[in-house]
C-alpha cells in the first residue's frame, strides 16, 4: 500500500517513488524492465544494517576468469580488509543490540514478561569472529571474504559479477570518474547515506553435520553410488532417532547445536518455535527426568519433527562428514581440481587438522543442484604445498598480492 491506515502522511511514497531510488533510471538507462524487477527485487530482501561506509573506500576490480572457457572463478565473492569487516561487526552488534532493547521495551509496556536477549558470546567481542559475510553494498550483492593483504584501514573489493544496480556511492572510489565518462551530471541530492550502508544477510557459519538430500541422493545415484549405500544412511538415521530419543547425552548435544542456531533468530519470527526449542534446552542442561510429562512430549515433538525432515526431505545422516561453504581462491594458489580446507587452523586444533589432512580428496556441489555435473571431486592440498606454493610467487613476481587480478 502507498498510503492508508497504518500509514502516516510522512511515510507515503509511491511505487513509482520507490522504484525511482532502488533503481534510479539517471544511472541504469540500460536496463531491461525484466532486468530492472529481479535487480529491484533484490533491495528487498531481509538483511540487517550494518554500519555506513565511509568515502572513498570501496573499489570495483575484476573477476577472475578461467583462461579456458571464460567461467568466472569469483562469480558474487569481494574482498573485506580486517579493519573493514570488524567495523561491519560492531555496527552489526549495535543495531541488534539496539533492537533487543526496543523490543524488551515494548514487551514491557504491553505487560508482558518475556525477557529476550541475545546471549551469544560472540556479541561482546569488538573483532569479528567470523571470515566472511553475505549481503548486499549499494547496488552490490554477494559475499565479502576477509583478506589480511589489503592492509590497515576500511578497504572492500567488489567484483564485477557483484554489480547489480548502478547507485551514486560516496563509498564507491571511481565512481564520478564512470559518471564523467557517461556524461552523467552527478549533483549532492544524488547521494543517499543508505547507498552507502552494509546490509548483512547471513556470516558465514559453522561447520555443519553432513546430512543427504533429495537432490543430493538423485544426483549420487545418477553418478553410480549403490543403493546399499542410500540404505545403509536410512538405518544410521533410525539408530541416531533411538538413541536421541534414550540417550540423555545425545540429545543434550544435538538440542545444544539447536539453541546456537536459535539465538540467531530474528526475535519476532517463529516465536513458537523458539519458544519449544529454548525450553527443550533447558530442560536438557539440567537433566530432568524423562519420565516428567512435559519434557517427554518436547522429546517425542522433536524426534517425530527430524523423523519427518529425513522421510520427506531425505535428510539422513552421513558419518565422519561436515558441510562446509566453499569459497573462491583469490590468491591463486590452488590449481584446477583442488581445495583447501582451512578449519581448524585459526583454533590451533591439532586433532581436526589431522583428521583432515588424512583426508585426500572432498566433493563439493552446487545448491541446488541439478545435474550430475553440479557435483565434483577435489583434490585437497595441506597447509605446507600453499607455503611453499606461496614463496614461489613471492619468489618470481616480487609480491604476493597479484594488483593485476584483484
């Protein structure tokens, strides 16, 4: 609606309006009407803000492109300096702790008592514990990923292929210069500090269980994998069901990764369901009597929930498997067929560094995937072929950081 109730006077803008700033016709003139909806779709997506870029610190680059067949190697991934990305969290913190406060505001005028907070740890640290983050900047969308190469100070690199709508950003270094040579008069009123902010979509996540999927089973069959296999994974799923539902340990861990999702949660959404989760949690932490009837039927709610998600969805579980988000090698170091897995290096966790080091190749797939080609086997590289991979280059082109490809 562009106006009515609930809607006051100073808030009515027209449709005509609101495409006019998600898209402004002064700067994408070449866009399609088809092109122009799905780019203008894109601004209304759920994101959280997350601070304002300051001038000047944001550069266009080239992607990386294979030399045979011109597939683009960091199709939707930037780069983010240490100092860029930790901005991007303290100013992600204040706004949801700003919202908390609101919300337990409101709670409390409207006579409620429900005291929610986020209590992830992580929350009370001024440098970001994660590496990566997905989301849009101005008319750029996709991932940034950390890189230590770029230096002191608020540096972000977006790549061509990030680049969906044309909008005037202070933060956007070349940005005059393009308008200049299209011959398009850029006037103060032009800017929006909104252009210029972090929306986050997501950070990047934990490694998660590996687990089946509908797509991921058509695709393996297809690939030749036996149905001894598939079968094999339905039973280990029935066994892990049992043992949640016996098991108090089992399920205080699997009720603990749970509660770590939950937290995350946008406050107002699914309210139910956080509630149920939240309580189950407690519950289990202080190891109550499975014979207490409440207890007994969130357990029975909770396995029945998983038995529906591997029926319906085909969700088994997969032994000794984690699913990892990959991300493009900007450094070039790696070759054409191979990987790099880099968890347990940051922790210093001797124990997950071996186990994947043991490991000589990993599979990586599209999502969603397809076709029988979405899925492709990866020859893993340790730390020490990229060292000595890495001194080579530093050795032959005088510098580790390629100007010419970033």
């Amino acid at each position: 609606a562009e106006a009515g109730i609930g809607i006051e006077k100073e808030e009515e803008f027209t449709s005509d309006e609101v495409r006019e700033w998600c898209a402004p016709f002064k700067f994408n003139y070449d866009l399609s009407i088809s092109k122009e909806q799905k780019r203008i779709k894109l601004s209304f997506s759920k994101t959280t803000p997350s601070g304002v870029l300051p001038p000047n610190c944001l550069e266009l680059v080239p992607d990386i492109v294979c030399s045979e067949g011109g597939m683009v190697m960091t199709d939707g991934c930037g780069l983010i300096s240490r100092d860029g990305i930790d901005f991007v969290w303290c100013s992600y913190k204040k706004y949801i702790q700003a919202r908390e406060s609101e919300y337990v505001q409101w709670n409390e005028k409207s006579g409620g008592d429900c005291q929610e907070s986020s209590d992830d740890e992580s929350l009370e640290d001024d440098v970001c514990p994660y590496t990566s983050f997905q989301g849009r900047i101005g008319g750029f969308k996709g991932m940034w990923v950390l890189d230590e190469r770029l230096g002191d100070g608020i540096k972000v690199l977006c790549r061509y292929s990030q680049r969906k709508v044309n909008l005037p950003m202070r933060s956007f270094l070349s940005f005059s210069d393009e308008c200049e040579k299209m011959g398009i008069h850029l006037k103060e009123s032009d800017f929006d500090d909104l252009y210029d902010t972090v929306d986050v979509c997501s950070w990047d996540k934990r490694p998660k269980e590996g687990r089946l999927s509908l797509r991921t089973i058509q695709i393996l069959e297809y690939r030749g994998v036996s149905i001894d296999f598939f079968k094999k994974c339905a039973d280990d799923g029935t066994k892990w069901l049992s043992r949640l539902h016996e098991d108090s340990n089992a399920l205080l861990e699997h009720v603990s990764k749970r509660h770590i999702a939950m937290i995350s949660r946008d406050l107002r959404n699914n309210l139910n369901d956080v509630f149920d989760d939240d309580l189950l949690f407690r519950m289990a932490c202080v190891k109550m009597e499975k014979s207490e009837p409440v207890y007994a039927q969130k357990i029975l709610q909770l396995v029945r929930k998983e038995a529906d998600a591997m029926r319906k969805k085909g969700r088994y579980p997969l032994k000794k498997c984690k699913q990892l988000r990959l991300i493009p090698d900007h450094t070039q170091l790696l070759e054409e067929g191979e990987a790099f897995i880099a968890v347990g290096y940051a922790s210093g966790k001797s124990s997950i560094i071996k186990d994947i080091e043991k490991s000589d190749y990993a599979l990586a797939m599209r999502s969603p995937a397809y076709f029988g080609g979405d899925l492709v086997k990866l020859k893993l590289v340790n730390r020490k072929t990229l060292r000595l991979r890495a001194a080579h280059q530093v050795k032959v082109n005088g510098s580790f950081f390629f100007k010419q490809n970033l």
